[in-house]
C-alpha cells in the first residue's frame, strides 16, 4: 500500500531538486546578505527586514500571478499541444513583466507610510535609500518568474537554477565589495546590497533566457514571438488563474510581513530576531516549494492525460515526501535553536551597548526557531497541497481559504498574543503556527474532496 506512493519519490525528488537548489540558492544569499548586513550593526539588520518587508508583498503578488503559466504550459504539454503552451508563455511573460513595472511604481508611493508604521527612527531612515534600488529589481524579478515559470511546466527545472546560482554568485561578490567598500570600491552599507540585488535579478532574466534559447525542446517557445498580437481569451484565463494564485501567496506573505511590522513595535532588537529567525524558515521552506512545484507540474500532466487516479496518487506521494522532509528540519531548529542565531551576529564584539543588543537578539531568535520547528511541517504541506490544486486548476477556494487561515485565525492571534501579553514575539510566531495549520487542513480537504469526486465522475463516464 505504501510502496504505490514512495516509489514515486525517486522521480518527485529529480524533478523538484533543482527548483529547491534555485530558490535556496536564492535564499542563501538573503542569508549571506543578513550576515553581512547584521556585522554593521541591528539597526541596519532591522531596516533591511523592514525595507523587504514591503518587497515581500509586491514580490507575492508578482510570483503568485506568475504561477498561472505552468499549470497551462503542463498540461499543454501533456496533450502534446505546441500552440497552446506558446501562447500561454508569451501573454504570461507580457502580463508578468507590465505587473512587475506596476508593482515597483506602487512600492514607490508606498515609502512615506514607514513613519505612519510606528518603526524606529533609525530603522527608517536606513531603509528608505535601500528601498529605491530593490523596488526597482521587482521589475527583472517578475519576467524572470515569467520564464521560469514556463520552463518548469516544460519540465525543464534545471535551467532557472542554473541561472539563478549564476545571479547568486554576482550578488555575494557585489554585497562584499559594495557593504564593506573592498578593492577600492565605495563602502556604501546597506544601499551596496540593494545594488547587488538588483543587478543579480538583471542576470538572471538574461542568463535563462539564454539558456531556454539554445534549448531545442524550449527554443520554438522563446523565439520569434509577436509580444504585440494577443489574444483577449488568453489574457483572460491567465488573469483567471493568476490573481487569486497571488492572492494566495499575498495573504500567507502578508501575515509574515506583519509580524515583522509587529515585531518593529516592540523595538529594533525584537525586529531583528524575527528577521534571522524568518530567514532561516525561509531556506526549509524553499525546499517544500520545490515539493510544490513539482506538484504543480505533474498533477497538470496527469490532468491533461484524463489520468486521475494516477493524479491523486502521485499528488499524495509528494504530501507524504514533504512530511517526511520537514519533519526532519523540525528537529534540526529544536537541536541547535540556541546556535543558528549566533551565525548572524557577532558574539565577541567589545562594545557593551552592541553586544547587550546582540544577546537579547540571539535569545529571542532561539525562542522563535522553537516555533519555527513547530511549524515546518504545516508550513511544508499546506504549499505542496496549493501546487496541486494549481495543477488541478483550482484556485479560487484556495484564496478562500487562505485569506481564512491566515487573517481570520493567524493575524488575530499574532496581535494579541504579540502586543498584549508577555509572550511578545513568540505570541506573534504563535499565530503564524495557527495560521499555518489551519490553512494545511482545510487545503488538504479541499484536493481530498476535488480528486475522489474527478475519479468517480471519470468511473461514469
């Protein structure tokens, strides 16, 4: 019995593994970029947490739209329909890239609200400048979503990480020789990794481009495309799909985004720790959104092929990897919750002011990873099931729930336990557990129900 879904996981690992090596290479250097930052002091730890906190909503909307692409582009492929999956890359990557542009004159106009958000003075100051040049690398970030989108629906996930270790590498390079002002370069602090952001999402359009072009199965996609002749019907369906995908996205990002904002009530060193503590989660949970991914992809094969119980039962052998997977990162948090902090900050520094800062930060930190454990496993299953459901097609439900799980029961939770009991920012990251489960059942029943009702209406037919 168990053997029908665990033989799966061979092939589920080989089509996820380099999406998960992409995005935790892209998570590995907010990683370094933190570490980098967190040596010139809290302060600029803190604004570059609030500085991406406003990126992490544009962000989430941008990919969340960008999803649309590799369900339509899967089961194209499954039906072995070539015009269909070109037409659906080429209004996706229009779509994608005018919302990218959209998204960054928004973040724009949305600057001034830093001092209406009760955030420290300092944090503020030093997040403003940062904001400007990341804002703007929303923009190659989106058609970058566009491509890679595409390309994984073709199964090809090999290629957007190539790419984005490629970005990678000029990030870390730029963030060393711009924070610091190494080999004769400016030391320009926290704007410096701004500038290596942006211009590592500048390669990463370019190098998958690249890579998709000398591509035999993708070449016939990406070349001579006529971006000026579209099709009303097209926009529509990808409009269908991506906005309550993004919305999906926007109400779990949204909910970490405002314990960040709740996290910058209680003070800079408490804004701190959830930033070490919120990247660390991020880099496990890349690992179950490669999961998704995969999920996504073969769920839109199977579904394009009419084949549903082969739909149901590969979609639960990638649930059944995920669990095991995240429960495995769930122990690693518990074992070293007191360590992985100390990464980010310097322990030995002389100063008593900064290492009294860097203390309370680094305890707070281990507190929040003990949750962060907790969560893995909700966190972990909730997006793998939300891939499905996209393969499936099926997203407007999901929205539902997700806007319940997170904003019925999550926020509310946060706040409360965050501002108004002496649990503070484990009250916050308390919400965020509930939120997180709540939304991992209630997705879970959803494809349960879907499923069994596709296969018994297949048995009639």
């Amino acid at each position: 019995m168990l053997q029908q879904y665990t033989k799966e996981f061979r092939y589920n690992l080989k089509l996820a593994a380099p999406v998960m090596m992409g995005m935790l290479g892209h998570t590995f250097v907010g990683l370094i970029d933190n570490i980098m930052v967190g040596q010139l002091g809290t302060a600029e730890l803190a604004a570059v947490s609030l500085g991406n906190s406003f990126m992490f909503i544009a962000m989430s909307f941008g990919i969340g739209f960008s999803t649309a692409i590799t369900p339509l582009v899967a089961e194209a492929d499954g039906e072995n329909n070539f015009v269909n999956g070109k037409s659906a890359f080429k209004h996706g990557l229009v779509l994608c890239t005018t919302l990218g542009v959209v998204l960054f004159l928004l973040i724009l106009l949305a600057k001034p609200l830093m001092y209406l958000m009760k955030q420290p003075t300092e944090v503020v100051e030093l997040a403003i400048p940062y904001l400007d040049l990341v804002a703007f690398s929303l923009i190659p970030l989106v058609s970058f979503q566009a491509l890679k989108q595409f390309s994984d629906g073709l199964s090809m996930t090999k290629y957007p990480m190539y790419a984005t270790l490629v970005a990678n590498l000029v990030n870390v390079i730029l963030n060393y020789v711009l924070i610091f002002g190494k080999f004769g370069f400016p030391e320009m602090g926290i704007v410096g990794a701004a500038v290596g952001t942006l211009a590592s999402r500048l390669v990463m359009v370019i190098f998958l481009w690249l890579f998709l072009k000398n591509k035999e199965k993708s070449n016939p996609y990406v070349t001579k495309i006529k971006f000026f002749t579209l099709e009303k019907g097209m926009i529509n369906k990808i409009i269908a799909l991506g906005f309550p995908s993004s919305l999906q996205m926007f109400f779990e990002v949204a909910i970490f985004t405002a314990a960040i904002w709740l996290s910058g009530i209680l003070g800079k060193n408490p804004q701190a720790a959830n930033q070490i503590a919120l990247n660390l989660a991020s880099m496990t949970f890349m690992v179950a959104m490669g999961l998704s991914v995969a999920a996504m992809v073969r769920v839109g094969n199977q579904k394009g092929l009419q084949h549903f119980r082969d739909l149901r039962r590969i979609a639960i052998s990638i649930f059944l990897l995920t669990f095991l997977i995240e429960a495995a990162f769930a122990l690693f948090f518990i074992l070293f919750n007191k360590l992985l902090p100390q990464i980010y900050l310097d322990v030995d520094v002389k100063d008593v002011t900064n290492l009294t800062d860097n203390t309370e930060v680094i305890t707070i930190a281990a507190k929040l990873l003990i949750i962060a454990a907790l969560f893995q496993i909700s966190d972990g299953i909730q997006v793998t099931v939300l891939g499905a459901l996209r393969g499936l097609q099926d997203v407007k439900i999901p929205t539902l729930i997700t806007f319940i799980a997170y904003w019925i029961v999550g926020f509310p939770i946060s706040y409360y336990l965050g501002l108004h009991t002496e649990y503070k920012s484990a009250g916050i990251w308390i919400g965020l557990l509930a939120g997180l489960t709540v939304s991992a059942l209630l997705l879970y029943a959803r494809f349960n129900h879907l499923t069994k009702a596709l296969i018994r209406e297949n048995k009639i037919q």
